[in-house]
C-alpha cells in the first residue's frame, strides 16, 4: 500500500507536508525525532514547511497510531514510527542518543511483580538513564546527576 492510500484509510488527507514527514520518519536513520529536528531535516531538503505545520502533523500522526510520542528528560518529545512491537529505552544524558532494547527476562520480572501486587499490567515504558559508551569513554568530566 502506498503512502497516501494508507493516509486516507486512516481518514488523513494525502497532503504534500503530511507525506513529506511519513517519508522522513521511514527513512531517517535516526529513529527518534523531535518536532525541531523534523524541521531541521527539512529545512536541509529545502522543503518549505513551517514549524507549526510539523507540529500539528506530528500530533495528527501520534492520534492516527502512527507515530508514538515519549517524553525523555530532556524535556521535549520525540516520536517514532509505531511498527507494532514493544520495546524498551536507553537514553544518555550527555548526547541524547537513545538506544531501543527488548529483554524477555525484565518483561517476565515486570508481570511476575505486578502478579504480585494484585496488578494486571495493560502497557508499560521503561527508560534507563544514564551515560552511553561513547561518552563515557570522552575526556569530559564524570557525570553527575
């Protein structure tokens, strides 16, 4: 199925803005992105898309299931495509780089806790901060929290 059609079986219009971002999120190698880095990407491109615009797709999108919001410490969201499986976050509070991780062992942990408390677990988000290898192995001052 092609972009478009699969924008209007959704109920979104097929507009130029709304292709460009579903276009950029499939191929950026970078999985998760801000509304500003969305913006940045196609301001390299010389697309002549406004901030507003991208923000207000992006929501559209994250309504729609097709993109998947979160909220890392750094304080803005970042999205990424929803392909259907769960996973799990590393982020580095020097650089940002965010690593995706699944471990059967801590999904199984999590339900046996939860088994244990009398909770039926409907969805989950775990994200683990701290420093990527890259940064720990800088010159750069230890981190602290």
């Amino acid at each position: 199925m092609n972009k478009a059609s699969h924008l209007k079986d959704i109920g979104l219009k097929a507009t130029g803005p709304r292709l460009r971002i579903m276009e950029l999120f499939e191929n950026s190698k970078d999985r998760h992105l801000s509304a500003e880095d969305v913006y940045k990407k196609l301001i390299a491109e010389d697309a002549d898309i406004g901030l507003a615009t991208i923000y207000r797709v992006l929501t559209q999108f994250e309504q729609a299931g097709i993109l998947i919001r979160h909220h890392f410490e750094s304080g803005k969201a970042v999205y990424e495509l929803n392909e259907g499986g769960h996973h799990d976050h590393m982020v580095c509070y020097r650089c940002g780089k965010v690593t995706e991780f699944f471990d059967p062992k801590i999904e199984e942990l999590q339900n046996q806790i939860a088994a244990q408390h009398g909770f039926s677990i409907q969805d989950h988000s775990l994200y683990l901060y701290g420093e990527c290898a890259d940064c720990s192995k800088s010159e750069r001052k230890p981190f602290r929290r």
